[in-house]
C-alpha cells in the first residue's frame, strides 16, 4: 500500500524547530496557509504559547499533469480551510459574551458546515491552541456563506476567533489513465502512480511565514510576515495520446467485462523508436477523484464480510484497483514469446526462414514431453508456419539449438532480467531460470515463453526492439517537466540502451509478424489497408494453477505492431483469466486489438493503402439525395454501387436512410422516402451471429438493414460474426445501419 514518504513529515518537524523569530509587521495577508502543527506537543504548545509566536508555511500550487496534447489530466483547484484560534476565545474576559461568542460559532458553523455541534463546540473549547481547523477542503459557496455569517456578528467579534484559509485540491478532469497518474492524499501528497513518482517536482517548495500575536490592534489578532517566498511545482508534460488512451480503455473494458475476466485486462500503446508510451490501462482499475471508492462488484465482496476479514479484503480490493497491471504484475508471456526466440536463432545465425523442424503434435527434451496445442501435429515446419501457427515442438526445438549460454546472454540483452526504468512506481521484477539453473527442460519451456515471468512494459520493450532495428529504448511517460510559467525545466528525451539484433534479423522479425496477422494466428487483428504484425498468447498460468489447484487460468494475449514497412507503434493486449467463451489469445485478444489499431492508425496520420481485393470488399459511401427528385436521386445511388428502396409517392426525396456520408456494403440499401405523411417502414433486427460475411450481408440485405463490417473482415479467411451493435429482435427503421464483428476460430495457440 502506498504511504506518504517520510520526508515531508521530517521537513516540517525540521522547520518548526527552526522557529524562533519574532518579526512584527504587515497586515493579515490572504494567502494559503497551513500551520505547521508546533502546538501539538505539549512543551511546543508552552514555548508557543510563552512567546505568543507561531509560524507557518505557506504550501506552493502543486503542478499539473498534461496529456501530450496539453489538455490538463491532473489540475490543483482552490478550496479553503475554516479554522478557530480558541486561545483567543478564552481570553474574552468577560464570561457571559465568551459563552454568547461559543455559542453563536456552534450554531452557525454547525449548520453553514454541516458538522455537528458537539464537535464545533468541543473543538472550540481547546483553549491552548492557535489553530483549530473546523473543516478541510470547504468549497466556494459553504466559504461565501461562512464569510456572510462572521459579517453578520461583527459586533460579537467573530471574525477574531474563526480564519479562512486558501488552498487546494487535486482534481482529474477526464477521468482516463488512473493507474498511469495515482492520486494525491490529503495534504496533496502523492501516493501512487506519477503523483508519487514526481513527487517532489510536482509539490513546489513552500513559503514561510513567521506570525506574532496581537502586536496590532484586536480586530487583526495575528501579523505575518513573509520569509520565504513559496514556489510553484513544476508541471508534467506526459507522452499519453488523450485519444488514443480512451481509444484502449473503451476496448479493454468490454473485453474484460465480455470476457469475464477474474484477474483484470492491460494495455499499453508505445512508440517502437522513441518508447514513448502513447497509451497505457489497466481495467478495472478506480477513479483518481475518489481512489478509495471500489467498484459495485467489489464493495458487494466486501459488505459480505464482517470484522477484521473485511478490513483485510477491503485494503487488498484497493490496493488491487490501484496496481499497474502493465508495470507491476509479472507473467508467463506464452507464445507472444516466440518471437524473441526467433530473434535470438536468427540473429546468431543458428536458424534462418529455412530452418525446419517435423511437429508430430508433440516433442520429447531430456525425457519429457511437452504437446503441441495441435494435437494432430503441424507436420514439417519451416520458421514462418512454425510462427504462423505458433508451433510449440518447433520453438522448443530451436531453444534446444541456441543453447543455455546463448539464450541468457540475449534475455539478459533484451532488458528481461531489469526493471524497464520505466518513469512509474511500483515497477515489478522478472522471475527467471539463472544460467546455471538452467537444463534442457527449463531452457524447452523458456524458448516458448513459460516458466518464466516478466512484465507486460518488460514483454512490449523487448517486442520493440526486435521490430525497430534492434535497438532497446527505454520506456517513458513523461515527455517534459515545464515551470509554472510553461519553460521547459527538463527535456526527458528518447533513451536508447543498446543495439541488441542487427537491422537485417529486425527485417526478418517484421516479415515474420506480419505474416502471423495476415495469414496466422494473429489474423483477428487484420486491419484492410495496413500493414499490421503480431503475435498471439495463450499462456497457462503454471505457477498459480499449482499453488490453488485450480485448472484452466490462462493469460491471453495479442502483441501487434503497425506499420510493418516502418514500424513505429507496438500494442500489447492482455486479458488475465479469462472465463469466458474462449480463453485464446488469437479468439478474445487479438479483436480488440486489431479493432483499437484500426481506430488508431488513422488518427496517429497513417493512411491506409488497400490491396485491389480489400478495395472490392470496401463499403460504399451513401450519397445525398436528399431534395433531389426521385429519378435523380435513383441514379446517384444506383451509382455508387448501392441499391434503393422508394417509400411514399411523392416526386421528391425528403427522407434518406441510411444518412449521406453512411457506409453501406454491397447489396446494400438506402431507403428513399417521397412524401413527409408516409408511415416510416420499421422491421426486427434479425440475428446475425455466427454468420460468414456473404451470409449476414444476404441477410441484411433481405431484411432491409445495412450492415457495417467490423474486427476481422479478412474475406479470405474462414471468419464468423460474434457480436452486433444493435441485438436481434429490435424494432428498427428500414435502411438502419448494423454494425457487425467479425472474428476467427481458427487461432489455437496454447500451451505457450
Ligand atoms: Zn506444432
């Protein structure tokens, strides 16, 4: 669990010891302040008291947290603090107006503040002390009506004995990146995330403030005077795609709800080149206004227990929502592993695209026999089937060939037995056989990308560096720290580590992805009009399943990589026990996958290039017809391809479904409405599940309906519908568009 570090506790006990001035003049000055508690202890309270001194310090704005488009993330905003000075209460001489003077306080504070009255007036009648905060972080209007309420009672004098104080709050305002950015406690310190990682950067240095006491007259009980100007905190300009971001959380949610997921989903987008980390999420994960609140399934956990059992869970449920599952959680990779074995047989010349091996459905190493997730067999398999059908013999085969040495110098090479250095808290090592703990067995099940644990942000470095040239960069959040007044304070640039395989085996690398996606595994992550690469996981969770007995926990995965003539954007989508329909990482990993880099490519300014086939499956784009008399309007449709329907007798067109600018696919069609008075045509959406493409277009088109085409819509490939955005049975319009997901079956990988 995240603490406060120990640091600003010493520097305030430091600075209160400091204090021994008496410096009288100037006015009460509006500024933030938060004493410094000197009257705690009891022998402060008496110097305090005898020398009627004490100081304060004035908390510096903390800074804020950009997204790399400089929209504000993390932002301070003001609220104020309502605070008492009962020593001067009970020095009010006379009996009658100090009791009159507590309890007016008691009655208005009580009701503006919403407090009770016992704590009002008990907090008032702490009689040694300065400074009594009656309520922390006031807003403006309960603020306001404290200020009319000390006016309304000036004859009593109230406004000696009650202070109004400016400071701030944390505020996130687009709700995205929890786990990315933490949260703040309540002295605005960081307790996770960036909000702890920068620290110290982010909170400024405070001002001091030596106060004497009523040197100046009784309607001003304290004069101030400024020692140290405070400082603001420096700003976070961070490399997170606002875009981008919601484009992954948007996905990853529905995945992991879809999927039934028990042990949450991650994600992260990084620059392959730069290690800039465009996007990173875990769900579920909690909401940065109110960290401590869990989600309704959780507190439902939680609410079930009583006692001691339900403190524990609740701070394990917290502190769940708040890891990072990207940086935080180690894993078996599986099969997303092979790739980095097929760099390190390439790049040391023991293996090349020609290099085969016979897959009998199984393969024996030093006695044991590890299965192939084909039972059957792949039969003879070169590196590209190997790949394309994620072979385990074949791999294990090829671990056995680059040898123990060879294999731990490169994990080694490839960042995998170091933390990333990644700019978050709370990163996680690596679990991993030692060079020499490791034998036939462990190097078999290693080069497949099992008995071992790393990191997703360890797993997408090394993938990017296979795929980038060959160079390691390190990964990073944080673009640049600006001052208050935007300067840059610090450039935080691309950190390249070392050159780990030739451009030439990264070449390789990269065919070799790209063929998964397009022809393997990967292929629910085929996105028409890009070059995309990947590879999928399903990776047995080994060490768990032993430890619980449990069967059947698999982390399901999809490494992507875009565009695959020049690679620049890495995706790594991992949803963690899955209990769902399917557990593959090719069935439930690479769809969303496929989908978030479809939504994204075009953003980030990759234009798609079709192949003549994929431009033959491309929608259509519904024109405007609408105003158009009927005939005119027929041709401009029938023009493009798509077919109509006149509803009405009128010589206009009035009405259009679907909308111009709409995409529609072949046999699709627009429904023309002539005549204002006539009844719009609805039907009940039929169901268009497990379905090929030509099946729920005749459908569709039978009905009436449009349909856009979703996920993997690769026609070659034997693919079916799961999923459609408006469920069977609806009432609809004529000429609705659908838009329905397709995916393949046909992606088994298991067992690494
Ligand atoms: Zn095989």
């Amino acid at each position: 669990m995240p603490t406060a570090g120990p640091t600003r506790k010493m520097w305030q006990r430091m600075v209160a010891i400091m204090l021994t001035m008496v410096i009288i003049t100037g006015s009460v000055m509006a500024v933030r302040l938060a004493w410094i508690m000197v009257v705690n202890g009891e022998e402060y309270q008496a110097k305090a008291s005898a020398q009627q001194l004490h100081d304060a310090y004035i908390t510096a704005e903390r800074g804020n947290i950009y997204d790399s488009t400089m929209n504000l993330l993390a932002k301070s905003s003001t609220v104020w603090t309502i605070y008492s000075t009962p020593n001067d209460i009970a020095k009010i001489k006379d009996p009658e107006e100090k009791q009159k003077v507590i309890n007016t306080l008691t009655e208005g504070l009580s009701s503006i503040l919403s407090i009770e009255k016992e704590e009002v007036e008990k907090k008032l009648g702490k009689t040694t002390s300065y400074y009594v905060e009656i309520k922390k972080k006031v807003g403006e209007e309960e603020t306001s009506k404290v200020r009319e309420f000390l006016n309304n009672n000036s004859k009593l004098g109230l406004a000696n004995y009650i202070g109004i104080d400016e400071s701030s709050t944390r505020y996130y305002a687009e709700n995205i990146a929890s786990t990315v950015l933490g949260f703040v406690g309540d002295d605005n310190q960081g307790l996770s995330g960036l909000e702890l990682k920068y620290d110290e950067e982010l909170t400024g240095v405070a001002g001091r403030v030596v106060a004497a006491k009523n040197a100046v007259g009784a309607d001003m009980p304290f004069s101030y005077e400024k020692v140290v100007d405070e400082q603001p905190g420096n700003s976070l300009v961070t490399t997170i795609d606002p875009y981008v971001q919601y484009v992954v959380e948007k996905h990853l949610d529905a995945a992991v709800k879809d999927n039934k997921v028990a042990e949450r989903g991650a994600c992260v987008i990084m620059n392959v080149n730069t290690g800039a980390i465009l996007a990173m999420a875990t769900k579920g994960d909690f909401d940065c206004n109110s960290p401590f609140t869990l989600s309704a399934d959780d507190q439902a956990i939680v609410d079930a227990l009583e006692g001691e059992e339900r403190s524990k869970k609740l701070a394990e449920l917290r502190n769940r929502q708040w890891r990072n599952k990207v940086v935080s959680d180690a894993y078996e990779p599986g099969s997303v592993f092979k790739v980095i074995t097929a760099a390190i047989g390439i790049e040391e010349g023991v293996a090349s695209l020609n290099t085969t091996c016979n897959c009998p459905g199984y393969i024996v190493i030093a006695g044991r026999r590890y299965n192939c997730h084909k039972e059957t067999g792949h039969g003879m398999q070169d590196m590209k089937k190997a790949m394309d059908n994620s072979c385990n013999p074949f791999f294990i085969s090829l671990g056995q060939t680059i040898g123990t040495n060879i294999f731990s110098k490169y994990f080694k090479a490839f960042g995998l037995t170091e933390k990333t250095g990644i700019d978050l808290t709370g990163e996680a090592a690596s679990q991993y056989h030692l060079e020499q703990n490791m034998g036939p067995t462990e190097l078999g099940s290693s080069a497949f990308g099992q008995t071992f644990k790393i990191t997703p942000i360890q797993l997408i470095t090394a993938i990017s560096a296979t795929v980038n040239g060959g160079t390691l960069v390190k990964p990073r959040v944080v673009e640049k720290i600006i001052d208050s007044e935007g300067n840059v304070v610090k450039n935080l640039g691309t950190v390249e580590k070392r050159q780990v395989i030739s451009k030439e085996t990264s070449k390789i690398i990269c065919d070799l992805m790209e063929s998964v996606v397009a022809e393997g595994g990967g292929q629910n992550a085929y996105v028409p009009g890009y070059r995309i690469g990947g590879k999928t996981g399903t990776a047995q969770k080994v060490s768990e399943m032993l430890s619980t007995g449990k069967q059947g926990l698999y982390v399901a995965s999809f490494c992507g990589v875009a565009p695959m003539n020049d690679p620049e954007i890495a995706i790594l989508f991992l949803l963690d026990e899955p209990h769902g329909d399917s557990y593959y990482g090719g069935t439930i990993s690479a769809p969303p996958g496929g989908q978030i880099l479809a939504e994204i490519l075009p953003y980030l300014g990759y234009e798609p290039q079709y192949t003549e086939e994929e431009l033959k499956d491309l929608a259509k784009t519904v024109p405007n017809v609408a105003g158009l008399d009927i005939a005119a309007a027929k041709n401009a449709v029938k023009n493009e391809g798509i077919s109509y329907k006149v509803i009405g007798g009128g010589e206009k067109v009035v009405k259009q479904l679907p909308a111009a600018g709409n995409s529609v696919y072949s046999g699709g069609v627009v429904i023309l409405y002539t005549d204002s008075e006539a009844p719009t045509e609805t039907v009940k959406v039929p169901l268009l599940t497990g379905m090929t493409i030509s099946q729920v277009n005749s459908v569709a088109v039978q009905y009436g309906l449009n349909v856009s085409f979703k996920g993997n819509t690769n026609s070659a490939k034997a693919v079916v519908s799961f999923q459609q955005s408006i469920a069977a049975e609806t009432e609809v319009e004529r000429g609705t568009v659908i838009e329905v997901y397709f995916r393949s079956n046909e992606t088994g990988d298991i067992g690494g």
